[in-house]
C-alpha cells in the first residue's frame, strides 16, 4: 500500500514539475542583454510585429530583427543610453547581439510561421499578449498538447487574415460559427492537421 | 563479406549453367548457399550485429558506458535548455532566414565542368543539384558532385599556408614567389614549371599564357593520372590533328562500345546517359525505337551491366576484334584475327543495317589505334555528321600528357627545375612508378602547391598553400561540348584557402588581384557587348550563352594505323579509375568511401578484381591476399572475384592504398599507382600472380537486405514485351483484391494528393547518384568498415545489383530501392509506440522523437528498407561538419529507426507556398533528391491524382509493377520492368 502511494506521490510530484513554470517557462521573463520592451514598443510606439519580424509571412521562421533594424531608431534616439550600449557595440564591432531564446521548440520538430500567420492564426494566438509585455516571456507551453488541441479544432482559434497582427482583437461571442466559416474559407484541412508529417521530419 | 566456407565455383558454374527461367542472384554466396549467405538471409541484422565485436571487452564498455548511462538518464529528466538566438548584424537583403537561395556554378572533373545549383541555407551551402540549363549535367548530377559538398566541410582538409611543415601567411608566400621570379628574370623563366591537371578554364589559361608571355623559356604542363592522351593520339592518327569526337546518342540506334564506360566515366557521361537513356525508353508497345547496345570489355562496368550483348575480352584483345570488325566492313585494316567471329558478324551486320544512326565508342583506356580504327569504322558506317560531329578539342594546347610529364622529370632530375608550381594534383602518388617523381621532385630548388589536403607530394613541397574549395571560389570552366560556366563560391573560404587564380596572379604582378577581379577582368576583356548583363546573365542561367565549340569538318585518314607489337603474355593488369573515389582524389570523402561500388558492391576498400575462372584455377577465395607480380614491381592485393570479368584480366582501381590522407581514407585499400608504369599506364600483360596464403577482410553489402530470391526483378525482352504487353504479369496474376487485408482497406480515402514514386529500371544505369544524393539531403551518417560488415549501413535508398545466368558472363541489372511507403505497411501496425504511421496522402511516416528502438518495424518489412542508427553516428561532429547537415531534417540519434520518407520535407516545402497561394501543388515542384541527382530520369515522384501528372502515366504503362505485389502490401513506389533489346542472330 506504501508502495503504491510511492508511485501515485511520485507520478504526481513529476507531474506538477513538468507542468509548472520551471519546465515550461510560461510567464517567466529571460535574461537579456538588453531588456527589450515590446509593451513600449508595439503599444506604445505602435510599431507593428513585423517591422522587426520580417520574414513571418514567407518563412519558416519569423525572424528576429538584425542590429541594423534596432538602429533605424536608435541611431538617432536615447543614442547615449547604457542600456543600449550592447546594441551600440554590436553595430560597431559587426558581432551579432546573442538574444535568450523565449519560444523554442526542440529540434525534432519543424514549425512554420508563414502557413500559420496565413491561415489566420493571430501572433497573439501563440504568443499571448505580447504588446502588454515590458519584457518578453513565453505564454504557452508550446508542449505538443498544445499544438494538436488547435490543430484538432482549429475553428477554435483561428481568426479573420487582416486581424492576425491586431493584438487588441479578442475573440468574439460567435466563434464557434465564425471558426468554422473561416476554416472553410481559408481551406484548413482538418483531418491533415494531425499527420505526422506535417511537424516532423 | 569474407566468407568462411571457400565457394565451390565449379559447382556454382554448373548450376547456374543448367538454371532456366528468371533466376536473380546477387552474390555467389548465395549460389552455394554458403553458411555466412544463409547467416545473412535470416537474421534482419547479421550475428554480431547487436552485440560488440571490437576488441574492447564487454566489461569495459559497461565500465565507459556507466557514466553516460547515468547522464543520459538525467539528461532526459532535464528540461528543455535554453538556447541563443542571434540574429544579423547587418541582414543580406536577399536572405531571408529559413528560406533556401540557389546559385548557379559548377563543378569540374579532370577539368570538365558540369554545370549545378548549390542551395545555400544561412550562408553555407549543403546541397548540389544538377543546372537544367547546362548542356553537359542537364539537371543532373554524378555521385563525385553529390559529395563535393562534404569535401568542403572536410576537417582533414588543409587549412593554411605552410612553409616547410611549420605555419607560414600569404603575405610572406608571395614576397618568397616575388623574389624568386625577380632571379628567374635574367634567365627568362628557364627554371619555371607549373604543373597544373587538364586545364579548360578560360581565365586560367589566359593568365597562364600571360606568365608564359613574361618569362617565355618556363613551361606549364598538365598531368591527370587519368590521362586521356589516347583519345588524342587517336584523333591524330586518323585526323593527323587533334579533335574532339562527340556522340549524339539520341539519334544512333545501334551503340557499340569498345571498352568504353561511356555512361559513368566519360567527361560528357551526364549528358550520354540522358541521351542514350531517351532512346532506351520504351514508351509505345511498338517499341521501335529502342536502341540496342553491345559492349566488349575487360571488367564489367556500367556500360556493360546496360548492355544487350556483352562480350569479357581482355583489354589487349579488343584491339583484335576491332581490326576484324573493321575488315568486316570493307576497311583494310591489316590482320584482325579473332575467336569472336560468331559474335561480331551479327554486330557488323547490325550496324552496317543502321548505317548513319549507329556509334561505334572506343574507350579511354585503349590505345591509340583502337580509337583510330573506331575512327575510321564511324566514318565507312556514315555516321559522321549524324551521331557523331567534332569541334575543336576543348583543352588548351592539347600535349601528351605523359611526354610532358616525362620531360618535367628529366628536367628536375638534371637539376634544371628551380620552381616548381603544382597547382592541386598529387604526382608523387599517382604519376607512372617508373619514372621516379617523388626522387626527381626532392631535386627541385623550391616547389610549391596549391592543394586541398596535405597529401604525398605536399611532404615534398617548401610551400603548402590551402586550397579553396570550388564552392568557395571565383573561377570558371568549360564543359565538354565547350559551354562556358563561370564558377562562383557560395561562402567564402572557410580556411582562407586561395584559389588557382590567385596563386599564379602572385607570380605576374604585385599586389596579386583578389579572384574575383581575375576572373571579372579576363572576360570583360572579351569584348561582349553590354558586360554587366552579360556577366549578371552568365552567374544567372550558370552558362555563357553559345559558348560551345562549333561543329567542324575533318579529314579522315586513309588508312589503318599500325596494329600494337603483341602483348608478353596472356594474363594482364587494368588500371582503372575507381567508381568511388576517382583517381585518389576523393579518398577522404566519407559518403564516397561507404558507398558500395556499382558492380561489385565492396566499400571502403578496392581489391584486385578477378574471374572465376582466374580464381579457381589459382586456387583463390574472396579476400586471399595476392602478389601482384608486374614489369620488375610487386604489390599486395586481396582479391574479389567477379563474375563476367574476362578471363585473363586481373582489374585493379586506382586510387586508394594512399600514404598520406585524411582519418577517413588512411589504411583505406592498396595503391594500384606503385604498379602503373608509363608503358602501361590502362593496362598491360605479363602479370604475375603468387598466392600468399594471407587474407584481408572485404566488405561488400551485396548479401545485405536479400529479399530471399522472391520475384524482385522483373525483365524481358523487346520482342516479348511487342507480343504480350502484358508479359510482366500484372494482368493475369491473382492479385490480392483491397479488402483483403487485415487493416481496415477504407481508412484512409487519398483524395487530396496521393504521392507515388515510379523507378524505370529500363534506363537505370547503377551509377548510385541516388543513393549519395539522399546521403547529402537527409543528413544521413556515415558508419564506417566495420559496421558495414555488420550489415548496419545506413544509406535509405541502395542500388541492387543482381545477375541474371552464367557465372562467366551474367546479365547485370541494376534496381534502386527506395521505402516503398506501403499502403498496407506492415511496419505500422508492429511499432509499440506509434512511431511509424500513416498519413493522409500515402506517405509511410517515422517519427524520429517516438521510436524507442525495438526494431520490430525493420523485422516486418519485406523490402529490408528501414536502417536503425545502432550506436551514436553523429557523436563528436565538429562545427565545420556540422554544416553540412540539411536543417530541414532531424538529425537522427543513437536507438532511432530511419528510412527514405519521400523527402518530405520538400513535399511540406512546396505545399507550404501552395496553400498560400491557394493553389494545388504542381507536378514537377516537389522534386525528391533521388530524382533530382538521377542522370537518365529513372525516378520520378508525383501525385497519383492527378491524371495529367508523370508519374501516374508512368504507372499505366504494362511495364509497371509492384516489388513483391503478392504480399499485399500495395506500395507507393512501383517499378517498369527491364526490357533489354536482343539481336535475334547473336545467343550471347
């Protein structure tokens, strides 16, 4: 009987580990070099995600601005603040500034942004509200149960194409109907969603 | 495989001699059903193959292993680590990450180029792919340019200046080559040699000529160890100059080779087996347009495996039957007396029928006055002007390359060499053995070479520059019809390697120009109108547009040449280059080095190939160990022996037994250059061969994965097939219905896209650019000697060779197997954790991160197509090696199955942009890498829904069927059955 409360106890100590924040980083800000505000930035200043994020809607992957982008600005703005000075001295020794990845996926799997962003999978949808975030954390757990609970019913997230980079749009009441007229607009094909093939190879 | 039983050859003669009907085998193990064949047959991985044969004892594996057993277990009990993600400094704006971008360049071979697309991922390229637009590769690839990008990641590769051994800077090479060339003034050069191989680089050839202009008494001379100075002497024996002869064997009807490997070794081989391959195909059941070959030659090549009428004759003895052939047909060619008479009368009677649309190819390895024969045979049939035209000869002031390379030695051995510039090349390994180089070169004041590796002759060489690869270099170079192709480097010199150019740009002027201004300023100097187009045109399409030499009358000569002074005595050497590692060149190529080689499947090593014959009245066995006995040198050799080589004839490829190369080929074989002497530089008589008693492991994987004599190969003839269509049986034989399975036959419906595979085995020629493409795609590893012996190699598709009939002169047939991705895929329903399944569009999937490793899957497959990665291949890459791997895919690890998926992550790479586009995928945008790199089309993939597309017309043809169809298994990947095109008259 000890016996068995041993496993159950263990099982439910590896289950709380592998779901709290420490295994799946959801909700905790990473270190940086330099501690970049996306709330500032995308809310504040209203620049849009792909200013920076370039390639979202051709590529793979999204892409995450080069040193030259963060220097359109700051060349000319808070050009003596110690905060920037990483960036500063990336731009003058030509080293590349080495960012904390926030949203990783193991190497197995093969993600593409451009299908997503395509198909009216909002920013916001993965990344949660990143225009509210002063410094940048993961949202979701990005864990594979995750992904298949959308691709097994992607009406339940997907949004309108021209809203995918409005991070204020939210959800309305009739999802359920809008979800499934977009599906079929934007020809989702459910059943295929769930192929292996498609995330791994 | 050595085996342990010695093969009862007799015996295994006489029951293939009395077999009937389509009995496929591989190997003469499994004739004599010799224990290690049946050991083979019956167990999926061979004895041995899980458990650890090497001398490390099991005590101390577990003691080594104890501390990663307990790392790995904690390791997964890890969470995911966080990882950089470093972004550009200064973004290319034409990159954009994730996304590939391809560049046209090219590639050379004993200095022909064949024109490719190099795809670069982030900079680096990783993958090459034939240029659809240049005449020579026309899309495709050969197994040495698959793996040039491998090379360039080559850790052994050199990686700086050097000055006697000790690390040196160019800066201070060039001002030792100003003052050098400052004494060398006076004497106008007199000291200079520049030895280079066979040159067709404009650019180079120009600055050549400028340094000659300067300093008029130096020479340059060109060596390639595989010289083709008899195709030269030839030409001038019939032509009294020398020309180039090309073969359009698109139009010729009747092909007849003389030694000639015209489909894998040629410089244009590419482009010959397209053409030849267009006019095999059988594509109506009126089939009258099928061409026929015939092949007379030493050692079975692939040119004789695709052969309808083969004929093993020693090397010297070709000459013979080419003057016989010639008196045949009306020309007084002195005495041809041959025992092949009731063989080459049908054979002349059939190209006399087809006057004008026949070839008569002689190869490099014969003399002079064969090709000189063939010359003056091609012109009496009329085929001059129709399958066969000349131009000019594409190489530059076309010398005898072993005259020059004797003169060179004299030179250096008179002490008249001063400086001596090599430019690649390795003579103190590959130039003839009597003529001493390495003590002629030890003479010479100052010698210096531009090399890749640090190999032989650099141990003698002051200076050692490291030598850019062609994928990092500014150059260009003419294909073999002359097509003009500037090369340009996808990344710059990972070890600051410098480039041909460049090193001779040092000895003109100071400061030497960087390589692209070279290479820029040579052809602005052409004068073509409108030069930024131009030269933007000519890096686009990758060829010069009209560049090639033009069509040109000749003269033929009058007469027959001389026939050869008769060979010393019957049993003969052949030297020959090796199908996987060339001349030597490719010996620390590791893709190159675990591939089996076409006819006699051994790896990782080359062997002194014999007959059956040869071997049993010598009293030898796979893997005895031999002295080769030859003109007063002597070399150690195991043996192999091969079915349909000519009686007399002992094949030795060249190449490997290297002194000084990289880890990969150190210990790799014997060097068959310590016999080659110049009187014998393709082959020779007087061989003597002792016995030794000693053996040397060979490993061969032509015992892997049998299929156990089931229906495999399917093959016919012509006339057959003009009778009964129908004849490979897939009209009459009770096919298993859909329903009758133990799946559930509707699970699936396949009315998206519904991916199929169809390989023509008509026109596969063997030649494993497949297998090296997949290699390079799929970031598939490499294993090693050993492990292939344990039948754990990893390639996902292999080419099967089987013969067909008697032990002394078999059919070869070639069949590539690729996973069949089974509708009814027995290895899905086996995997205890659903690592295996299926998907909607047919694909058989793996899913890498699921598989725990019980193999069960590679138990149930019948095709032996799934490979299990046994221990850790990837462990220890270093940074350069690891750019080589493809992104897209995973990199598989220890305790993972793995098997050919389709690539698809080209097929997700083309429905991606699809779907965004809102259209269908089209035929002909997923390309997968087998079919890409194939050179006669024989794969092609595509969707079966689609009724307009290749593949599905190619699977209504009656030639199509199913590997081992009665199984059920209902695969995806079908094949057309070989159809070979015999002369009525001729029984052989």
């Amino acid at each position: 009987m000890a016996f068995v409360v041993a496993i159950v106890g263990a099982g439910w100590v590896t289950d709380a580990v592998f779901w709290s924040p420490y295994t799946t980083y959801v909700h905790v800000p990473q270190a940086q070099p330099v501690p970049f505000s996306h709330q500032h930035h995308v809310d504040g200043l209203g620049i849009d995600c792909r200013y920076c994020h370039t390639s979202v809607e051709s590529s793979p992957y999204a892409g995450l601005p080069p040193t030259e982008t963060c220097m359109t600005c700051h060349s000319q703005l808070w050009t003596q603040a110690p905060l920037l000075e990483p960036i500063h001295r990336s731009l003058a020794t030509n080293t590349p500034v080495k960012w904390t990845r926030v949203n990783d996926l193991p190497d197995f799997v093969y993600f593409d942004h451009s299908i997503h962003v395509n198909k009216g999978i909002g920013c916001a949808t993965c990344h949660g509200p990143v225009d509210q975030m002063p410094l940048t954390w993961r949202a979701n757990t990005l864990y594979m149960k995750w992904c298949l609970d959308c691709h097994r019913a992607p009406e339940n997230q997907i949004r309108p194409r021209e809203e995918v980079f409005n991070m204020k749009w939210s959800q309305p009441a009739g999802q359920a109907a809008l979800g499934r007229q977009l599906v079929a607009k934007y020809h989702v094909e459910t059943d295929r969603l769930t192929n292996c093939s498609v995330c791994h190879h | 495989m050595n085996t342990d039983a010695s093969l009862p050859l007799e015996e295994i003669r006489a029951r293939l001699a009395g077999a009937r009907g389509r009995e496929y085998w591989r190997c003469l193990d499994e004739i004599a059903a010799t224990p290690a064949f049946e050991e083979f047959l019956h167990r999926e991985y061979p004895a041995g193959a899980s458990e650890w044969r090497d001398e490390l004892s099991r005590r101390h594996f577990f003691q080594i292993m104890a501390a990663s057993f307990a790392l790995a277990g904690l390791g997964a009990c890890t969470k995911q680590p966080l990882e950089n993600i470093v972004p550009y400094v200064k973004q290319p704006p034409e990159l954009t990450p994730g996304k590939p971008l391809y560049y046209a360049t090219a590639l050379t071979l004993g200095g022909f180029a064949n024109g490719v697309i190099a795809t670069s991922r982030e900079g680096r390229p990783i993958k090459i792919e034939g240029n659809p637009d240049h005449p020579s590769s026309l899309g495709a690839t050969s197994v040495f340019m698959q793996a040039a990008v491998l090379d360039l990641y080559d850790p052994d590769r050199a990686q700086s200046v050097l000055r006697a051994g000790q690390p040196s800077d160019w800066t201070t090479f060039v001002s030792a080559m100003n003052a050098a060339m400052q004494d060398q003034q006076t004497r106008r050069g007199a000291g200079v040699r520049i030895l280079t191989g066979s040159v067709t680089s404009p650019t180079l050839r120009a600055q050549l000529a400028e340094l000659l202009g300067k300093y008029p008494a130096a020479k340059w001379l060109q060596w390639e160890p595989l010289t083709r100075d008899n195709v030269r002497e030839g030409a001038r024996l019939a032509f009294g100059e020398v020309v180039e002869t090309h073969y359009a064997f698109e139009d010729a009807a009747v092909v007849l080779a003389l030694d000639s490997d015209f489909l894998s070794t040629h410089p244009a081989a590419l482009r010959y087996a397209r053409k030849f391959a267009d006019r095999r195909r059988v594509k109506q059941p009126d089939g009258a347009s099928m061409n026929r070959l015939y092949a007379i030659e030493p050692t079975p090549t692939l040119t004789g495996a695709m052969a309808d009428h083969r004929l093993p004759v020693s090397s010297m003895e070709v000459e013979n039957i080419t003057r016989a052939l010639a008196q045949r047909l009306g020309i007084p060619a002195g005495v041809g007396v041959t025992s092949h008479d009731d063989w080459l009368s049908p054979v002349a009677r059939d190209l006399e029928a087809h006057a004008g649309a026949g070839v008569v190819i002689p190869g490099e390895s014969q003399p002079p006055a064969v090709h000189a024969l063939a010359h003056l045979i091609n012109g009496k049939l009329g085929n001059f002007g129709r399958t066969i035209t000349f131009t000019d000869s594409i190489e530059p002031a076309p010398a005898n390359q072993l005259a020059s390379l004797r003169e060179l030695v004299a030179d250096m051995q008179s002490g008249a060499v001063d400086l001596l510039i090599m430019l690649e090349g390795n003579p103190v390994f590959d130039a003839p053995a009597d003529l001493n180089f390495a003590d002629a070169l030890a003479k010479v004041k100052t010698c210096v070479r531009l090399g890749f590796d640090d190999n032989e002759t650099s141990r003698f060489c002051h200076w050692h520059i490291a030598a850019a690869h062609a994928l990092e270099s500014w150059s260009d170079a003419r294909a073999f019809d002359g097509t003009v192709s500037l090369i340009q480097p996808l990344i710059e010199p990972l070890f600051d390697g410098k480039t041909t150019h460049e090193v001779i740009d040092a000895l003109i002027r100071q400061p030497g120009r960087a390589s692209y201004d070279i290479v820029r300023e040579y052809w602005w100097g052409q004068g073509w109108p409108g030069f930024e187009k131009w030269w933007r045109a000519a890096l686009d399409r990758g060829v010069v547009a009209n560049s090639a030499a033009p069509p040109r009358a000749v003269t033929l000569a009058a007469s027959a040449p001389p026939a050869s002074p008769p060979p010393p005595s019957k049993t003969e050497i052949i030297f020959r280059a090796d199908p996987t590692i060339w001349d030597g060149r490719f010996v620390n190529n590791a893709w190159l080095q675990e591939l089996a080689k076409p006819i006699t499947k051994l790896t990782w090593d080359n062997a002194a190939l014999i007959s059956p014959a040869l071997a049993q009245r010598e009293k030898l066995q796979n893997g005895d160990v031999v002295e080769l006995k030859f003109r007063g040198r002597s070399l150690r050799a195991p043996v192999w022996i091969v079915p349909g080589q000519a009686e007399r004839s002992v094949t030795l490829h060249v190449g490997y037994g290297r002194a000084r190369t990289g880890r990969v080929g150190a210990g790799a074989g014997v060097n068959a250059f310590s016999l080659r002497t110049s009187d014998a530089l393709c082959s020779g008589g007087g061989l003597e061969i002792v016995r030794t008693g000693e053996t040397r492991e060979l490993v061969s994987t032509q015992m892997h994965h049998s299929m156990e004599g089931r229906d495999i190969i399917r093959s016919g003839t012509l006339p057959a097939f003009m009778r009964d269509p129908n004849f490979t049986g897939k009209e009459k034989e009770p096919r298993p219905s859909r329903e009758d399975t133990l799946y559930h036959p509707d699970e699936f419906k396949y009315d998206g896209y519904k991916w199929g595979l169809s390989i023509d085995l008509n026109v596969c020629i063997g030649c494993n650019a497949c297998t090296i493409a997949c290699q390079a795609e799929n970031n598939i590893p490499v294993v090693g000697k050993h492990q292939v012996s344990a039948g754990r190699d990893m390639q996902w598709i292999r080419v099967d060779r089987y013969f067909r009939g008697g032990l002394d002169n078999p059919e070869m047939n070639h069949q590539p197997v690729p996973c069949m991705h089974c509708e009814n895929a027995p290895c899905e329903l086996v995997c205890p954790v659903g690592a295996t399944v299926h998907d909607h569009e047919g694909l058989n999937v793996q899913v890498y991160n699921r598989c725990i490793g019980t193999r069960y899957c590679s138990n149930n497959c019948p095709y032996k197509v799934r490979r299990f990665n046994f221990l850790e291949f990837n462990a220890g890459l270093t940074a350069v090696q690891k750019m080589a791997k493809n992104p897209d895919v995973t990199v598989r690890s220890r305790g993972v199955m793995e098997k050919c998926t389709y690539c698809t992550q080209r097929i997700n790479a083309a429905r991606i942009p699809a779907e965004i586009a809102g259209r269908k995928i089209r035929d002909g945008e997923i390309v997968t890498a087998c079919q890409a790199a194939c050179p006669v089309e024989a794969i092609v993939f595509g969707d079966l829904n689609d009724p307009a597309s290749r593949v599905a017309k190619l699977k209504e043809q009656p030639l199509d069927y199913w590997m081992l169809g009665e199984l059920n298994t209902r695969p995806r990947t079908s094949y057309l059955a070989k159809l070979r095109n015999p002369n009525p008259e001729l029984t052989v």
